[in-house]
C-alpha cells in the first residue's frame, strides 16, 4: 500500500500541474480571442482617422518661376508679380529671378519696380542681355520710346498698323 499512496500522491500532482495548466490556456485563449479582434478594430478606426486627416490636410503648393510666367502669359500681372515677390524673396542673389521679376513687372506696366530688378539682376551678373534690358527700360522711362505702358505685353495694337489698315480701306458703309 506505501507504494500505492506513492502512486496516488505522484497522480495528484500531476492532476494539479494539469489543472494549471488548463488554466493558464483557458485564461490564454480568453485574452487573444479578446485582444486581437481590439487591435484589428483599433487599427481599422487609426487608419481611417489617418486618412481624412490627411484628405482634409490642404498641401502647400510649391510655386516656382513657371508659375510666374503662366501668370504672366494669362494676363494675371498681380499675381504674377506676388508669386516672383516670394520667389525672390528666398533667393535674392539669383540674377535670373530679377530678371523674371522684371518681366512680370514690365508685363503689368510698372516700368520702375522693372527698372529696379532689371538693374540688380545686371549687377549681380553684368551680361550683355541684363544691360540691353536695363537700358531699353531707362529709354522707355525717359520717354524715348513711346510706347503705351500696357502694351509691352502685346494687348493694345501699334498705332500705325491700327491707322493704315483703316484709312486704306477707306469709309464703311
């Protein structure tokens, strides 16, 4: 019988570490089966936030000289002009954006601020080009070059293309 009690003493122990370990797998299987479908929700719910965040988030337009010049070739002078006035702005020691600059200045009529960034575009690189430019505009400010103000950009006709085409054609009728 002492080899009986042993018996039994061994298989209690056994039926104990079996209990535990029930448990412990019982208790396992409740969390994942609990935690897991709450992760997948929680993801769906983060990922769908993430995205009309981002949808609703407005992103900043990089604008560079090409927008300037659309603007100018639409017609849009002023906000050519601002656009350039950003552009130069971040990089003022680029001769080729005082140069843009004063195109789209030209363009909108405003002869002197054109003047102004005709003639640091020729200082910061003296080229033949930057100086026949600075030196038309002095001309067209000094009155030596008669033309209109809004009529670098093309809009309003020569005066004497206007003036023989209707005089050769004679009275209407």
């Amino acid at each position: 019988m002492n080899d009986n009690e042993h018996i039994l003493a061994e298989l209690r122990k056994i039926t104990a570490w079996a209990d535990m370990q029930r448990k412990v797998t019982k208790w396992s299987l409740i969390i994942v089966a609990v935690v897991v479908p709450v992760l997948i929700v929680l993801g769906v719910v983060m990922e769908r936030r993430v995205e009309t965040s981002l949808d609703q988030a407005t992103p900043e337009q990089k604008v560079d000289w090409y927008d300037v010049d659309q603007n100018v070739h639409r017609g849009d002078f002023d906000k050519a002009i601002q656009i350039g006035q950003k552009l130069i702005f971040k990089t003022p020691d680029s001769p080729e954006a005082h140069r843009r600059l004063a195109g789209a200045y030209l363009a909108a009529g405003r002869i002197q601020e054109a003047k102004y960034h005709c003639a640091a575009a020729c200082r910061l690189f003296p080229s033949e080009e930057n100086e026949k430019l600075l030196a038309a505009i002095e001309m067209r400010i000094k009155g030596e070059n008669p033309q209109p103000d809004g009529a670098a950009n093309g809009s309003q006709p020569f005066g004497s293309e206007t003036n023989s085409t209707s005089s050769a054609a004679g009275p209407r009728r």
